[in-house]
C-alpha cells in the first residue's frame, strides 16, 4: 500500500515545527532558571498597546548582592516612574512586600508635593545626577524623610534610558539636625539674658558712676578762677571727654538690650537704630517702617531686631555702601528687607569657606529667623549690593495680642 503524497510533503514541515517548540522551551526553561538564580529579573506590565515584558539582566552576581547588602533603598525606574527593580531595603522602609513594589509607580510612595518636586528632574536627568529630600509615604501612612539620588542608566533596548534611584533614610540626620539647631537656640536665649545682665550693669552702674563724675568735674571746672585758665580749660576738656565716654557706653547698653524694643515695640526700636547708625556712619539710610496690626512674640520681635543689628554691622564693615535701604511690613507675614548698594559678595563662597566671625555672623541670622519659624534668605552680587529678606508668618505662635499694638 502506498503512502499518499500529500503525508508525505507534511513530514517536513512538522519537523521544523517541532524543532523550533522545542528551542523555544529550551529557551524559556533557561530564562525561569535565570530568574530563579537572580540572573535576571524580569516581570510583565499591561499597558495600552499589550502586555510588555522587562528584563533587567546581572551581569555579575556579586553585584546583584551588593545591591541588596545596601542600607540605602535602590531601584530602577521608567520615565514614567514605573519602578522595575527595587531592593528588599526600600521594601523596608516604605513597609510594603517586594512583589507590590516591583510593578507599581514610584509616584505612590510620594505626597503630591513630593512628585512635583521629581518631575522635572526625571525630565532632565543628565549624567551628573540630582539629589532632592522629600517625604517618603509608607503603605501604614507613616512618613519618612530621605535624601532621594537620581542618576540616568544606559538604555538597554529601552525607547527612554531607565533612571537609577538611591533612598537614603535621613530620620537619623533630621533629629541631629534637631538637636543642634536647640542647642544654638539654647545658646542665643543664653546669649541674650547675659547681654541683658550686662546692659543692666552698665546702665545702672557704669554709666551713673560716669554722670556723677561728669558733675564733679563741672563743678571743678566752674571752682577755678580766671587765674587758673590753663586748669580750667583742662577741666573743661576732661569734662566734654567723660560726657562722651557715657554717651558710648549709654549706647553699647542699648544695643546689648535695648529698653525701647520692650517698651515701644519693634518699628521705634528699628528706627531707633537706624538713625543711631546713620548718625554715626554717616552712610544714607531709608527706613520704610509700616506700623503692624499686631504685636510680635518678644521672640519674633527680638529676632527681627537682632538680624537688623548684624545686617547693618556687615555693611559699615564690609559692604563699602553709599544707601542702606529698610522696610518692614506685613501682608499675611511679616516682611524685613535690608538692601545696601555696596560692593556685593559670592554667598556660596562666603558658605563654604571656613566659619570666622562674619560666617557666624550670617549663620546667627538664618538660625534667629528659623527659631520665630520664618525663612532667611540673602541675594548678593559682586558690585551690585546685598540684599536680606526676612518673612515671619503670623500666626498664633507668633503674635502676642494682648501686648497692644504698635
């Protein structure tokens, strides 16, 4: 009996067939035996045009477990934010199974303030990298603050490079943080009450010892008769020398506490000191002072009083200004603004090179203003001044009502 040619011209066919099913087990069983030795990591994602597959590829296995021995949360993700490989770390930390972070958006673990933030820079990421601090949101909605890295990767048959993520946890560095900025605030309270004992001795002793020995030497002065000229002109002169050694003391017991910030308020004590500087510089100052609707903690007061104090020192120091330019007024915060139209510097030199007694000083005015809980900020340009910009939100915690207005 034969064969009917038709089976015949089949057998061929079959056995490419056959041949390429079994490649593509061999092929598949490999690619399970490489995702289970952790040589490859790969998971499918559902998406507008079908379901697509990604692979993440080792190429040494010691690296592999040098990720997952990191402290820090390491992932990859897609432009999009689409996280395609993380580590058990940062399973850790944001209290979710791998296997739920592994496929999802990163954007889930960020506030809407947070993603803002990254947006843009996924959108520009270039080889130098960024860094930004957000909050990153646990799936028990507990909060977390990190220091996110952001590094672009090569793309590997992707349309967009993948970007490369490391989350440090900064709980650790955020409560150090916290407890030197009480120390310095404990430091300033500390500072103020001893300028306060001092001011006080000065003024009650120091300066009453001085106007007593002033009358003294006026009535010596007035004693010595016209046979005595070249004594009585001694007199005389010793006499204008102790008026003015009383004035300067009188003057640095004010600036140690001055009585008229507690009892006037804020905007005659700044008035105050403006015109005790141009007086004694000479330079021109304006002072733009709006009364307040309310009156300041003596804190908030103090602070902004203080800030004033070490603006105008740097720049009958430093600035070599013609202008100095002040204003204060209040919209939902209170605003300070110090502008001088002096010779100008480098702010992120001036922050980085070692912290001598003008570094302090510029450090003690961003530390006063954060304690009242309101933002210090300078903008300086070589040749074309300085300019401070205090704001203080008002809020209870920063108004005391019952001390009256201005």
């Amino acid at each position: 009996m034969k064969t009917p040619r038709s089976k015949i011209s089949l057998r061929p066919v079959l056995s490419r067939e056959l041949a390429k099913l079994r490649a593509h087990v061999a092929e598949t069983e490999e690619m399970h035996r490489a995702i289970r030795t952790g040589k490859v990591d790969t998971m499918v994602v559902a998406g507008k045009q079908g379901s697509h597959v990604f692979t993440l590829k080792g190429s040494e296995h010691a690296y592999r477990v040098l990720i997952e021995s990191m402290n820090e949360g390491a992932l990859t993700i897609t432009r999009d934010k689409l996280i395609l490989y993380a580590n058990q770390t940062f399973a850790r930390m944001v209290k979710c199974p791998l296997e739920q972070v592994t496929g999802n958006s990163f954007r889930r673990f960020l506030s809407a303030e947070g993603r803002a933030t990254l947006r843009p820079l996924l959108k520009r990421a270039d080889k130098s990298g960024s860094k930004i601090q957000v909050l990153l949101h646990a799936s028990d909605g507990s909060q977390m603050p990190v220091q996110i890295s952001i590094r672009p990767l090569p793309k590997n048959g992707f349309k967009n490079a993948p970007v490369g993520l490391v989350v440090t946890d900064m709980t650790a560095a955020k409560r150090s943080e916290e407890l030197l900025r009480a120390l310095t605030q404990r430091v300033v309270q500390v500072q103020e009450a001893e300028r306060k004992r001092v001011a006080l001795e000065l003024h009650d002793n120091i300066t009453q010892m001085l106007c007593a020995i002033l009358i003294r030497s006026q009535t010596l002065a007035n004693k010595l008769s016209s046979h005595d000229e070249p004594l009585k002109r001694e007199a005389v002169k010793l006499r204008e020398m102790l008026g003015q050694t009383a004035e300067e003391v009188e003057r640095i017991s004010r600036n140690l506490r001055p009585s008229v910030l507690d009892e006037l308020g804020l905007v005659s004590a700044l008035r105050a000191t403006g015109t005790e500087f141009a007086k004694r510089t000479g330079l021109s100052l304006k002072l733009a002072c709006k009364p307040l609707t309310a009156r300041l903690t003596a804190e908030c007061e103090l602070a902004l009083y203080r800030i004033l104090q070490n603006a105008l020192e740097n720049v009958e120091k430093h600035a070599h200004a013609r202008r100095v330019t002040v204003c204060l007024r209040q919209r939902a915060f209170v605003e300070l603004t110090i502008h001088d139209d002096g010779i100008g510097f480098d702010p992120d030199h001036h922050a980085t090179r070692p912290k001598g007694k003008d570094g302090i000083g510029l450090l003690s005015m961003r530390e006063r203003a954060t304690y009242v809980g309101g933002s210090f900020k300078i903008t300086s340009i070589r040749g074309a001044g300085t300019k401070i910009d205090v704001l203080i939100p008002l809020t209870p915690r920063t108004t005391a009502s019952k001390r009256g207005k201005l």
